[in-house]
C-alpha cells in the first residue's frame, strides 16, 4: 500500500457527509464507492479505470464526480493532493 495523509475537515452530523483534504503516494488499488464523492485535485494526476470501461483522468486543478457503486482501479503517477466531499 503507498503512503497517504488526510485531514477531517468537516463531518455531518449524521456522519454520511464529510469534507476532507487528501495526499497519496504513487501506486495503484482496487477501489469502490460506497457513496458519492465530488473532488478537487490541487496537484498532480491521477486515472480512474471503471469497471464498465470507462476512464476518468484528471490531473492539477480539475474536479471530478464519482457516484456511489462506481467501482474500479485508481492509478497514482505521482503524489495526489485533492480536497473532497463524500455524501
């Protein structure tokens, strides 16, 4: 598993929702969202390769939604930084 570092900046009061920031090393895991998730990426890159053959890449200052179910790989090319909101 590579490195990663996050911080709580915000969690609902039910506990479904919760705004964080987000680093992670380079590598590559099996991933599935267990609920939504709207993200803004401040430095780097990253691939999402879905299940259905989709592919979702983005890199510095792009923003990206991910609705719940989505499942797939993440590859991580270099370090990620990105702030997100999962509902």
């Amino acid at each position: 598993m590579t490195h990663t570092h996050g911080v709580l900046l915000h969690k609902g009061e039910s506990g479904q929702s919760e705004c964080d920031y987000w680093e992670r090393a380079p590598g590559h895991w099996r991933c599935q969202l267990a609920r939504d998730e709207f993200c803004h990426l401040l430095a780097d890159e990253a691939c999402y390769e879905h299940d259905d053959s989709g592919i979702t890449q983005v890199g510095t200052d792009t923003a990206a939604f991910f609705p719940a179910g989505r499942s797939g790989i993440c590859r991580i090319t270099r370090t990620v930084k990105k702030a997100y909101m999962i509902r």
